[in-house]
C-alpha cells in the first residue's frame, strides 16, 4: 500500500516537470524518476566489516523545442529542483542543433497494457539477520578445503525501488521492484600462489535466491580449483567459453546490432540484416515479459512497448535493436530496445558443460576474462583470460596468465555448440559456448 | 584553505542554512560511545555534457548531485548511511542508522586529529561557466570542421566535452570542517576513417582539473583530433599482432598505465591489510629492477588526479611506492592506515558521499631514468613497440593484470616497422618490473582521461612514465 501511495507521488511529479516543461516553451518533453532503498552488509572472517543504508533519488527530464533537444538531470526531488532541471534542460535545447531525427517516438508504438510482471518482492530482513546470513556464507566457504586460508568477505544486498517514466504524448506509468542478492570471495594458498574466486546469486524474490551454502561452497570451489595455474605455450586450439562469462559474448554481439553503433558506423555488423551472422542452428529470442525475471520491463526507455522478439533464426539476423532515434536515422522503426534488449535468450542444445568438454576433447575451458580488448569497429578481440587446459574432455590443470584472441564476426561464425548449463543470473541468458579455434597467447 | 572552506561552505551550507553549530551536534552523537571515528561529507556536484555527432551538436545535458554521507568507523567495521537531502533531521536519522555498527565495537579512541593544513592545487572558477554556452558549442562545431578537413577518409566525427564543479565539505572527530572545490574538465575526439571497405578508428581525449579554456590554449583540442586522426589511419594498415612473450617497449604518458594495473592496485592500503594482495607483506623486498622508482603524488597542479585534500580531509602527498626496485610502502586512507599503525597518505578516496572511502590511487608514475627512447627502439632486435592503450585490469590476490594496446608497432632489428592490430598484453605485477632493463628520459604524464574503478566507485586518476623495455611480456595476439 504504502508502495501505491509512493507510486502516485512520484507520479504527480512527473506530471509537474512535464507541465513546468510545457510553461516553459517546450514543444514536447519526457521525464524520468527513480527512488532506491536498500541495504547492504559484508562481513569478512566471521565479522560484520561494512553496514550501509541506501537511499537515493533521481529524476531526468528532457525537453524538444522543435527539433532541438537539451537534459537535465538531478537528485533534489523539490518542487524548486523541479523548476531549475527543466530549466537548465530548456537552456541547453537553446544550444542544441536542430537535429530532424530527435523526438519523442510514434504514439502508437507506446505500451498501452500494464500487467504485473512480478518484479516487486521487498526482502524484510534486518541488518543483523543480514549479518548472520552472510557469515553463514563466508563460514560455508571458509570451512571447504584446507586450502582456503583467507577471504574478501560475503555480503548480502537487498534493494527495493520504483521508477516512473512520463511524456507529453500522454504516457505516465511507474512500476516498484526489487533485487537482492548474497555474494561470497575467498582466497587460497598453496605452494606460496595466491588465487581468489567469488560466486554470487541474485533475484527479484529472495526465495529465489540460492542456499548460503551452495554459494560459499561455489566460492571456495572456484578458488580451490584455479590452485596450481600455470601459462600454456602459445597455439590454436578450441575455446569453450563457460556459462558465466558466455553472456559477454553474445553482449558484444548485441552492442554490434544496436542502433547507436549501427548509425554510427562504429559496428563490424554494418549491413548485416538477413544475412547469415551465427551457424544455422543458433536462435536469439528475447523474453522481456517473463514474470519475476531480471530482465522483464513492459516498455522500453521511452516508453514504446517491449514484445517477444525472434532476434536471430537458424543463424540469420532478422532485426536491429532500435531506438526512436537511431530508427530515425537508418530509415527504419523503432524495435523497442531504448535502454536495450531484455531477457535475451540463446537457444541451447541437449549437451551440459560436461558434454561440452568432450565435445571439445582437446582445447581450452575459459571461466574468467580480463580487461576490454573487444574493438567493436573491427570485431577484433584480445582478452585476459584464466581456466582449465582439457585433454580428450578432461580438465588437467587449471592455466592463467593467457590471452585468448580472434575476430567475433569469425567467432560467431564458428560456434560449435551452446550449453544446456544456463546462467540466469543476467539480463543475457546463455549456456556455455563452444568456439572452433582461437588463438592463445602465453609463456 | 581558508578561501576554499568559504567557498564550500557557501555553496552546501548557506542555501541549506545548516550552521557550524548543528554540524557540531550531529558530530557528537556520531563520535559518541564506542567508537573510533566518523565523519561527515557533504558534497554539491554541477555537471555539464556537450555531445556533437554527424556535425550537430546532438544532445546536452546538466546535472546536479548533491547529497550527504554519514560514516562511523568502529574497529575494522565501517557503517554508512546517507541522504540526498542535506538537512540535519536527515543526518541524526543517518547517524541513528549507522551507530548500531558500534554495538560490539571496542572503545579505542584514536588521538584527535589536527586540520590538516593545505593549499589549492587549482583554481576555484565555475569550468561551467568559465565560458558562455555559445561559446562552447561555436567551439565544438569548430573543431568538428577542422577534425573533418585533415582527411578525406573520415566517415565520423564524435566530440564529447564534460565539465563538472565540485564543491566538498567534510566534518571530522576534533577538527574544524575541511573544504574544497574540485574542477574537473575532458575532452574527447573520436572518429573513423574508411578505405577500400576497411574501417578503424582513432580516439584521443584530455583533461584537467582546470576550464575550458585549458582545451582552447595551444590549440590543444586540435591536438587531440590531429592525434586521433593520425590513430586511426595508422590502423587502417595494422597486421594481425604476434602471439606470445616477447620483448616489449611501451611508450611514455598513458603507457604508465602499466603500473597503475600492475602494482598500483596490489599496494592499496585495505587488500595489504587484509593480506589479500599479491603484494602483501613485501615491503622492504625488491619488486623491480634497481632502475625504477615509482610514486602516487596527489599533489601536482592542475592534474585530472589531483586533490588539494583527500575525501577524509588528510591532505595528498607524493608517496614514494617503489625506490630503486624496492618496495617502500602503501597507500592509506584513514581506517586501513590505523589498523596498519602507519600515517594516511592523502589516498581516501570516495566516487560520492553515497559510497564509502577506500584507498585509491591519485597519480601514478614512475620517475624518468637515463637511455635515450631512441636507443631503447634500437636495443631490440624482435618485439613489439607499444604506443597507446586503452583499458586495463588487475586481478590483486594472484598480480595477474592485463591492458590494452590500441597502437602498436613491430620492432624488427632494432627499427620500428609493421604497425600491428590492437592487442591485450598480460603480465604478473610482482615480477613485470623485475624485467625493466632500460628506463627513457623522457617522463610523460597522460594527457588527463584516466578513470579508475574500484568495488564500484569510479574516480578521476592520472598516470605516467618514460619509455620504457620491458624483457619479456606476453602479447595476445593472433598471429601464433
């Protein structure tokens, strides 16, 4: 209830910087606010180590006089801040070009239909319950393996907040939801090396999160098992890409697909709609109303609604991921991806990361990656990585101190095949992705 | 000092009408019982962002953040709590809020600190409107033209102008309030060329705690398109980068990135004092080879990754990291500091008042040694010459660190050649610097991009270095 009462503060004030807008000579005009609350605990041997209370506001708003567009943005909700944002937004649009793509997108694409997508689950737990919680977490992982000699903590988080989006077109809606999550990182020794893992679970409902023990035996596993990591000579060899770092390359995928790359011409996916971007047995489908997902929103950042999507089929790019303005400007329509794609989702096969070793018999299993060497002109990729060295589809030694390297447009070419093993801890759910052949780089 | 703490109090305390004296009162409650330490931090950001893409000036925005933070320290324990309203009623509920991380903490005052005495580091003018609106987008539109007529292969132009006020206000245990008023400017050129089908691009930004004026003075926004510019048509004939360890020169400026990613990180105060740096315990041991000498100095003027004083109000420093291949010491901020029993160095360093302090790094650079660059390029007979970076990151607990080279070269028989695709290079941190065998006379510090994340918070740092041989470094590239 309390929640409600919130909702159509929040509302009203939209509705008061859409009018001060309007007063102030604004054609047109959107706005945008968020109120969060949460709490956050980490605890490191056994002890509470940090407690913070979270509770912050913002509110955006942007203004067209005609085709010229101007922002601005701030956290005072006051009714003084009201009128000042919007008329620092009103006094940039004065600057700003006339730019005939800008503007609000076609009233008819915006959602009309609010159906609950499950996203709010306030967590009421207390600051000492969250405390106990999390050195449950960190004792789990602490007691795993003799190895284990130190940690970085593990903390629970629990957020709740509420955001509301307005425009002058009519569209007013807000919405509350809620993510927490417990996380754990510990370090082992052996042999004077020093290698520290972490593993995490995060949900829109607590009860949806995974066991305390599950995530600090997860966490003390990871660490146990990098234990001993040498460099490999430098080759080419076959890369299986595990589930929880897969979505980062199908998340470079989507950058290379997206309006703002595509008009800027700083994609290597330029001109590539209906044709063959993955193998024929890859699918790309993005969910966004799936109930009580991470992902799920109704309407995109400007409130054009959100719909199921087949993004690729049998390998084939069937759209772009558009906004009203990069639509604008390739002469296309919006697609509804202000802000981005939503539950993305890559078809799997019938094999587990198990499988997926065999399948792959003699190559490298990445689990972690470093740094951003992904050049998204070009699709030349060169990046940190560490993991396991696997011979006729077994693990033999865990290996760091490498890079691996090639071009995702060749990559994603040369998908073998992609795990029934899926991560849906993100906003890209992928299984683990085996590629051909990449080059590594090493002692 | 005196001017700064005027300044800041005028522009957080006066349109709030919060008075000395109720900052007093919420103090004494925060301090009071068991507890070691807390404070206050006030801060009220203006932040401006000019965006001109396909040659219009795309887009605009203004923001103000301002806000206050309420921390107690207790022990090893921090509690922090915040409002984005600064308002006393706001505070003691903030200060109610964190007080209950003390409930087991020990009652083991530190001795009260005295105010730090320190002095501006850069000018306290308004970067927003140090010119007139006009003026800033006549400028970008400017340069968009002369960037688009060095070349006929430039498809885009992207220019990027940021300019942010601070102004900060920090209340300590025992000491009167601290302030300061922090100007931060960037610029930032971005275009691609095409030729023959074939697309690259060049980028080249810069920045200062200073205003605008600082791009117009030299012509050095046109600097940076020129450099950019001259990026990306070098890319255009890049060959696939070797793979494997080889020796490596990297260049002078951004190129210190190497030591930001490869020690900095390792010696920040907390990982050393949780054990959990590869760095641990090291202090006194030989980490480089006798020709470097590397420190964090938050004390140069002007620089993106100064601070007159640090967001705990400790006043920044030249702290000397490594002196002649030893290690010397690490980088505090207040809480680590005293549960290490050291000095803090002016490194606690906060992204805003909704986020707790950590140590961090201010500038990082290695000083200048005596070989020649030239004679450097000449010395190898195989490797690769490293110009320019992007990115990079460090795993702390195992020195693993990776960062990205966007312009690079092959040296073959002591001669720069091919220029080669970008690549990552990786290393351990711990032993990279064993493998300096030549150090250049020529230091240079970056041009003023640098940001750093840490846990989160992002904050404005600078580095740098000569050119510098490194004996064996592994390059990820593609040609095995």
């Amino acid at each position: 209830m309390q929640t409600e009462q919130e909702l159509i503060r929040l509302e009203t004030i939209i509705n008061d910087l859409l009018d001060e807008a309007k007063k102030q000579g604004a054609s047109n005009a959107d706005a945008g606010l968020s109120v969060d609350n949460g709490l956050s605990v980490n605890v490191r041997l056994g002890d509470v180590e940090t407690i913070e209370h979270h509770c912050s506001q913002g509110l955006g708003v942007s203004v067209y006089f005609g085709q010229k567009k101007g922002s601005a943005n701030s956290t005072d909700l006051s009714a003084k801040s009201i009128k000042e944002t919007v008329t620092a937004a009103c006094s940039i649009a004065r600057y700003a070009s006339e730019d005939q793509y800008a503007g609000l997108p076609d009233p008819a694409r915006l959602a009309t239909e609010f159906k609950d997508l499950d996203l709010y689950h306030p967590w009421d737990i207390s600051a000492d319950d969250a405390i106990d919680l999390a050195i449950n977490c960190e004792d789990t992982a602490r007691q795993y393996h003799a190895d284990i000699n130190n940690s970085e903590g593990a903390s629970v988080d629990s957020y709740s907040g509420i955001r509301v989006y307005g425009n002058s077109l009519g569209f007013l809606h807000g919405y509350a939801s809620t993510r927490h999550s417990i996380s754990c990182s510990v370090l082992g020794e052996r042999n004077g090396d020093m290698e520290r893992d972490y593993w995490y679970s995060v949900a829109r409902d607590q009860k949806n999160l995974d066991s305390f023990e599950l995530i600090g035996e997860k966490a003390a596993q990871r660490t146990v098992q990098r234990l001993g990591a040498r460099s490999l000579s430098s080759r080419k060899c076959p890369v299986l890409y595990s589930a929880e770092i897969a979505s980062g390359l199908i998340g470079s995928f989507l950058g290379a697909i997206s309006g703002g790359s595509l008009y800027r011409k700083s994609s290597f996916l330029l001109d590539s709609l209906e044709t063959q971007v993955f193998p024929d047995f890859i699918n790309l489908y993005e969910q966004p109303h799936l109930l009580g997902a991470l992902g799920s929103a109704l309407y995109d950042a400007e409130g054009v609604a959100t719909q199921a999507n087949k993004i690729v089929t049998d390998g084939i790019l069937n759209t772009y991921l558009l906004s009203s303005y990069s639509a604008r400007k390739l002469g296309m329509q919006t697609t509804g991806h202000a802000g981005g794609v939503r539950n993305l989702c890559i078809s799997a096969g019938d094999k587990n990361l198990e499988q997926l070793l065999k399948n792959m018999d003699t190559g490298l299993l990445v689990t972690e990656l470093m740094g951003q060497g992904v050049n998204p002109v070009t699709g030349d990729y060169s990046r940190g990585a560490a993991g396991f060295w696997v011979e006729q589809g077994v693990v033999q030694y865990p290996v760091q101190e490498i890079t691996i390297a090639g071009n995702l447009k060749d990559m994603f070419q040369h998908i073998l095949a992609v795990g029934n093993d899926i991560d849906y801890r993100g906003n890209i759910r992928s299984g683990s992705i085996l590629i051909e052949e990449m080059a590594i780089a090493g002692e | 000092m005196d001017n700064l703490l005027h300044l800041a109090k005028q522009a957080i305390l006066v349109p709030t009408g919060i008075q000395e004296s109720d900052i007093h009162r919420v103090m004494d409650q925060l301090i009071s019982g068991t507890v070691d330490d807390g404070d206050i931090y006030f801060q009220s950001s203006h932040a401006e962002s000019w965006v001109l893409e396909d040659g219009i000036i795309r887009e605009g925005s203004h923001s103000i953040e301002q806000g206050a933070g309420v921390r107690v320290l207790s022990g090893e324990k921090t509690g922090l709590a915040y409002s984005d309203k600064i308002e006393i009623s706001e505070l003691l509920a903030a200060t109610k809020n964190v007080k209950a991380i003390a409930r087991q903490g020990q009652n083991a005052k530190i001795a009260l600190p005295s105010r730090p005495s320190y002095s501006p580091l850069y000018s306290s003018v308004n970067p927003l409107s140090s010119i007139t609106d006009q003026q800033k987008v006549d400028f970008l539109r400017q340069l968009d033209s002369r960037t688009r007529q060095l070349d006929s292969r430039i498809e885009q132009v992207i220019i990027s102008l940021v300019g942010v006020q601070e102004h900060i206000l920090i209340a300590n245990q025992g000491s009167s309030l601290v302030g300061d008023v922090r100007p931060l400017v960037r610029l930032n050129v971005s275009v691609i060329v095409e030729e023959n089908g074939r697309r690259e691009q060049g980028g080249m930004g810069g920045g200062a705690r200073s205003d605008y004026n600082y791009f117009l003075d030299q012509d050095r926004a046109f600097s940076y398109a020129q450099e950019a510019v001259r990026q990306a048509l070098v890319n255009l004939e890049a060959i696939p980068a070797p793979a494997g360890s080889m020796t490596v020169v990297l260049g002078s400026g951004w190129p210190g990135i190497l030591l930001h990613e490869a020690i900095g990180h390792g010696l920040e105060g907390d990982f050393n004092r949780k054990g959990t740096s590869a760095f641990s315990g090291r202090v006194g041991e030989r980490v480089a080879s006798s020709l470097c000498t590397v420190v964090d100095d938050g004390t140069l003027v002007d620089r993106r990754g100064s601070l007159s004083v640090d967001d705990e109000g400790t006043a920044t420093q030249c702290t000397t990291l490594i002196e002649d291949g030893i290690l010397k010491g690490y980088m505090q901020d207040k809480l680590n500091a005293r549960l290490m029993g050291v000095k803090p160095t002016g490194n606690g360093r906060r992204e805003s008042y909704a986020c707790t302090p950590m140590p961090r790094m201010t500038n990082t650079y290695m000083l200048p040694g005596e070989s020649e660059p030239e004679e450097i390029i000449a010395s190898v007979q195989n490797g690769l010459y490293a110009k320019n970076f992007g990115g990079g990151q460090v795993d702390i607990t195992s020195g693993k660190f990776v960062f990205s080279a966007s312009e690079a070269y092959l040296i073959e028989n002591g001669k720069i050649t091919q220029p080669v695709k970008g690549a990552t290079l990786i290393g351990n941190g711990p032993d990279v610097l064993t493998r300096v065998s030549m150090v250049g006379n020529d230091l240079e510090l970056d041009s003023g991009v640098g940001t750093c994340g840490k846990e989160g918070q992002s904050v404005p740092v600078g580095v740098g270095q000569p050119t510098l041989k490194i004996d064996a470094l592994t390059v990820g590239g593609t040609d095995v």
